[in-house]
C-alpha cells in the first residue's frame, strides 16, 4: 500500500497563521509537530513503504526538511502550482503505473488533519481494502456529531453496506441535519484505490486532466530529492478536486466508517476546536489577559494581548500582521484573502520568519535604505556564493561560528566579531560547526530585496 500524502494546499483561510510560502501543513498549531509531520508518522504506522509526498516547488525545502525531521523515508513530487486533488492523485497513479505496479493500491492522506487513534484507521483501511483491491474505489466518512456546515457529506445506500448513494459539498445547516438523520457520514478526505482504477475511471470524465497529467509526468525529471513534473504541461491541467471531478460521478464508490476523532484543520472553527474552553466560552493560545470577554477565540505569541468586553470574535495576533474579525464572517476569509491580494500586502507571501533549506533569517526592522535581518545558520550548512549590485551588508556573529568567503579572503569570526560586505563583493556565509550560527545582518542600499542577489554557487540549485 502506497501513502501519498497531499501537501499541496496554500491554507488561506488560517491567514495570518499561514501563509503563501508557509501555509498550515507546515505549522504545529500546539503541537511538537508539524500537521505534516503527523501525517507522514501515521501514514508510516499503517504501510511499510516509503510516503510518496506530493506539493508546490515554493514548498520544496520545506517539505525534505520536515521529512528529514522525522528520520523516514519518503520521495516528493513536486507541482509547479497547485491544481487540487484530482492532478496529485493522477499522478501517483502514473507513478506507480509507470513502476510497472497498475495494481497497486494508494491511500491519499491529506496533511492537514488530525485522527487519533490511528489504530482505528488502520482498522477501517484493513476493512476496506479487499473492496480497493477488487476495483473499487473507497472513501472513509466520519460520523458526525453536529450538522457541521464546512464539510462534505456522503450518503450510504442503505439496502447494503458499502456503496454510496449520494455526496452533498457543505450544505446549510439545516439540510446537515437531515442528512445526519438520514445516516450521512462526514468526507474525510481519506481515499483508497488502485492506480489503474483511478487514472480508468477518471479519464471518460476529465481526458482534459489525464492528458494533461500524463504529459507532465512524461516530461518529469530528478533534481536533487526531488521529482520535478513538467512545467508547462502540467500549468494546462484543470484544478479540480478528486471530489468533483471523480466520486460525484463514479458508481464503484465504496464507503467505510471511520471511527475516530478526526478533524479537518481547514477553518477557524476546527482549530478553536483543539483548544480547551473557558467558562466564559473563550478559547486561548498565548499571551491573553481578558476581562469581560465571551466566546472568543484568542491565538497570540509572546506579545501581551489585553481584551475588554469582546464577544463572538476571532483574534489572531503574529509579529507582522492582526487579523480580527466577527466569528459569523468566518466563512468568508477568501474574500478578505482576496482584498489583500488586491493591495499586494507581503504579508500574505511569508512570515516575518523565512525558512531556507540552510536555516532561517528573520526581518527585524525596515527603514528608508536599510533593512535589519536575524540570520540562522544550520549546522553543516552555507548560504549561496552570491554578490549584491545595490546594496552592502555588515554582518555582527550573535553565538556560534562563521565561516565566511569574501571574494579571496576565508574568515572565521565568533561571537561579538563583525565584518563588512561591499556592493560587489563576492561572499558567502557557512556555518562548519556543530551548533546553530546567529547572525544580525544590516542592509543599506537602494534594493534591499531578493531580486538584488546573484547566485554564483548553490549546493541547493537556487538561481
């Protein structure tokens, strides 16, 4: 049994907790580890073979360094944009097809749930696998225990166990409740098929998709841990989900009750949800001093967030960006990600804290011509040799030690040492060491941004 885990979504909807360049897959929302993480560590207790992950080429360091972390093994695809579920999973298909295994069976798990026990999904996989096997394809509803309105519901035929009569996509309120009634079971997302049954059934309904797919996987090739599919081709796919594009149509539609507690971290609502609840209805991460205050959802850090008198509202507080906002609007967070994205705020790209294969650097402060950064270097690890046209650099060592390249010169600096980089300068910033480099960089100059790097050598093959 195959695990592909699908880590490609952007996760708008948790803004300012994710983001474009670090959506919520990627975050360990009170956990010690990441939604992504989780995932991969279930998805090894269930199958022996390596996850095969399947996300963005913006996420691409992210996704080997969480994997990494874990210490398991897996490959990644990686998508020159996301298309939705319905290309990722045409393409671990064609994968496994193209290793000569039409047959073999794959469990999509998306990265960004929770479901404990896994031992109970073990379970309802092991049910429903001779049903995937024999050519079906199988998915995995979630009793419900409230009309919940954000997610899909899947309606068995009651005249026997396992087809499926009916899928309904967030209805209101009230229709939940009568689908409930009538013995619907919540969508996980979950889904187990074989390869061939998958790219067979899909192609009578969305040839456009499959094409597509096949052209692109054609076209794949390897760089470094990751598996590249073709650009352009796969720009020409339709981003449709697995949900629309094929299980609303297909008749070999087999479903399994997964009891467990599952939880779709896509909503403000789900993650209010893993916090404990006051007796005053608020819910809380961080730094909260209230008074007066009633069914709030506070998610804060280390800054102090003072309230007074506040009901029915979402505060969500990071170092760049406040979002607040009436918890009845809460389903209309694209529409906000929309208005932002029409303004070109920055803050929807990254964090203040921006993670690169080699460590992370961290904006400080901005002002006219200059530019703070907190640099972090990985042990073993070197940014790339590179110079800079419009701007200089003064570098000050935090802890640890550097080990720097300036044009012919190799320096070593510790701690409390320092050295200036002149516009024009050859330079690169290495870490040789055991234990993490931390670095305050100034900038000043007239382009103080990415587009004012020039990479000479890069062990991570950035241009």
């Amino acid at each position: 049994m195959q695990p592909v885990i699908l880590a490609g979504g952007s996760g708008s909807r948790l803004w300012p907790l994710s983001r474009q360049h670090h959506p919520k897959q990627f975050l360990n929302l009170g956990a010690e580890e990441s939604l992504l993480q989780q995932c991969l560590q279930r998805a090894a207790h269930i199958s022996p073979m390596p996850a095969l992950l399947i996300g963005r080429e913006e996420h691409r360091f992210l996704l080997a360094q969480q994997l990494q972390e874990t210490g398991l093994s897996g490959r990644i695809v990686l998508e020159p944009e996301g298309r939705n579920t319905a290309a990722s999973l045409v393409l671990a298909a064609l994968d496994a097809i193209d290793r000569g295994q039409p047959e073999q069976l794959l469990l999509a798990l998306p990265a960004d749930q929770l479901i404990d026990p896994v031992a109970a999904l073990k379970q309802a996989i092991n049910t429903a696998q001779s049903a995937a096997e024999s050519g079906q394809i199988c998915l995995f509803g979630i009793p419900p225990d409230h009309p919940a309105t954000g997610y899909g519901y899947i309606l068995p035929d009651r005249t026997q166990p396992g087809p499926v009569r009916r899928f309904v996509e967030k209805p209101s309120a009230d229709r939940a409740a009568a689908l409930i009634k009538q013995g619907a079971l919540w969508n996980s997302g979950l889904l187990l098929a074989r390869a061939d049954t998958l790219v067979n059934a899909l192609e009578p309904l969305q040839p456009e998709l499959v094409l597509a797919c096949r052209n692109a996987w054609q076209q794949r090739s390897t760089d470094l841990d990751f598996i590249r599919v073709g650009d352009q081709p796969f720009r020409d796919c339709p981003a449709i989900s697995i949900d629309h594009a094929l299980l609303e149509h297909a008749a070999i539609c087999h479903l399994t009750a997964l009891k467990a507690r599952w939880q779709d971290l896509g909503s403000w609502a789900a993650i209010e949800q893993q916090l404990p609840p006051a007796t005053d209805g608020c819910r809380a991460q961080g730094n909260i001093t209230r008074l007066h205050c009633r069914n709030t959802l506070f998610m804060g850090g280390d800054r102090l967030i003072a309230a007074l008198g506040l009901n029915n509202l979402l505060v969500v507080d990071t170092p760049d960006a406040l979002l607040l906002a009436d918890k009845a609007y809460a389903e209309e967070m694209k529409q906000l990600i929309t208005a932002l994205e029409q303004h070109q705020h920055p803050e929807l790209i990254n964090h203040p804290r921006v993670h690169r294969p080699w460590g992370f650097y961290e904006h400080l402060i901005d002002g006219p011509g200059f530019r703070v950064k907190l640099i972090s270097v990985s042990p073993g690890s070197a940014l790339s040799l590179q110079r800079h046209r419009h701007r200089s650099e003064h570098w000050v060592v935090l802890s640890g030690r550097a080990s720097i390249t300036r044009d012919d010169e190799q320096i070593a600096l510790r701690a409390n040492q320092s050295i200036a980089i002149a516009q024009g300068q050859l330079h690169r910033l290495a870490n040789t060491e055991t234990e993490p480099l931390l670095i305050l960089e100034v900038q000043s100059g007239s382009v103080l941004d990415e587009a004012d790097i020039e990479r000479l050598d890069d062990r991570y093959g950035r241009h």
